[in-house]
C-alpha cells in the first residue's frame, strides 16, 4: 500500500496543493468520481485507506447558480456518497467547506456560530456538511484561500470582509490538521481583511468592484475565528516545527 489517504478533488487548485504536502492517492474523477458511488467504495475497499480527504466540489456562486442541479449533485449528493463510503469501511472523513456557509451579517465567525447560507453554492457546501458529520470519525475544515500564482477574476470586492490565505499556506494547514486526526469542525485562515487587499497580494493590478454589482446575494463578511486551531497549533509545538 503507497499510503494511508485518498484525496478526492486533487485536480483543483487546493487540491494540486494538497498533493504538495499530503502522502496520498490521489485518482482522477474519471477512475473514482463522487457521482459514481461505486467507484469510491471500490477505492476505498481496495486501497485501504485510513483517511479520505474531500476536496471535490462545484466551487464558486456564479457557476453554482447557473447549473443548480449540478451544484447539488456534485456538492451535496456526491458528499452523501462519500461519507457513506467512508462510514462502511470505517475510514475517517476530512470534508474541506467553506466560509461561504455563513450569511457574513458580523464575521470573524466561531465553529458553533449558526450557518446560514445566502446562495446556491452556501447552500450545497452546507448540505455536504451534514452529511460529512454522519460518519464517525469525521473532521469539517471550513477555510477560503486565493491561489498563490493570481488571483482568480480582474476585480475583486471592496466591501467583502474575509480570512483568505494563499492556498500553499491553506493547504500546509489542512495537512497538519489532518497528521493531528482532529475531529469535529474546524476554522482554518488568517486575519480579518478587505477581498480587494488579500487579491493585490498576488495580483496587484486587480481593479476594484462590489458585491452588488454582481447580481448575486453574497456576505459580507466571511471572516472566520481561527482562535481554536491556533490554540491547538500551540499544544502540539514539535508537530507545527515540522510541518
């Protein structure tokens, strides 16, 4: 056996990340794919495997809202399959959701604030975590990045609020959570500040716009608490040296 995880979802721009940092498998969605449930209990009773991290997802509020029966079978029933999967074999279950979760009326939100989801894309991500908590050992990430090599649009928010971090940073994290076997839900980012300032980091010619000339119903602040990650960070000094 080459390792103990498979990650699922590792072509995306976290995923490649994860790959970076983590000893895993990690299939193309052509060989084990979330809307195939078959295909995940074979991997998973073959391989072995001790921890399925799942990163696969219609990411993003625009494309979650044009095709919103895609959204929720990829982010909703395809996390159903999985942790299904993963309950019968007894695999422990690493679901990566998102800040997006929450409806961003105050920010800097704790673990055991109430979600409340404003939009298709929200709304998937938080059905995913239901189901990711049916299984035993499981381990909830809710955590934004941008990618390290530009931002993703030419505009980014002036009014959004949020604890992104670039996405190597965001993975080296999610690994070290995952080497703890933490279970439950946990806040993973950085401090509380503008979209517009985090995109310039990478890309700084990003020009400047709003959230309401989107059309789309988004928060306005998704900022999250890290407060326990980083007081478990802090407990476990040599673990965190050698990430």
């Amino acid at each position: 056996m080459s390792c103990r995880t498979l990650l699922l979802g590792g072509s995306g721009r976290l995923g490649r990340e994860l790959q970076r940092v983590l000893d895993c498998d990690a299939p193309a969605s052509s060989v084990v794919d979330v809307l195939r449930p078959e295909t995940i209990s074979l991997a998973l009773a073959q391989g072995h495997y001790r921890v399925v991290v799942h990163a696969a997802a219609l990411v993003g509020v625009r494309p979650c809202e044009d095709d919103r029966a895609r959204a929720f079978a990829v982010n909703a029933t395809g996390t159903l399959h999985v942790a299904r999967a993963a309950a019968r074999t007894g695999t422990r279950l690493v679901y990566l959701s998102t800040d997006a979760v929450f409806d961003g009326r105050h920010g800097r939100y704790h673990e055991d604030d109430l979600p409340n989801p404003l939009n298709c894309y929200a709304l998937t991500k938080l059905l995913g975590e239901a189901h990711a908590r049916t299984v035993p050992e499981h381990l909830v990430i809710r955590t934004s990045f941008v990618p390290s090599e530009g931002y993703t649009y030419p505009r980014a928010f002036v009014d959004q609020w949020t604890s992104r971090l670039q996405a190597p940073v965001i993975a080296a994290e999610i690994a070290l959570a995952i080497r703890l076997e933490l279970t439950g839900v946990l806040h993973i980012g950085g401090p509380r500040r503008r979209q517009i300032d985090v995109a310039r980091e990478v890309s700084p010619e990003v020009g400047e716009t709003t959230r309401a000339a989107t059309g789309l119903e988004l928060p306005e602040d998704m900022s999250l608490d890290s407060s326990r990650w980083q007081a478990i960070k802090a407990e476990h000094p040599l673990t965190t040296e050698a990430s």
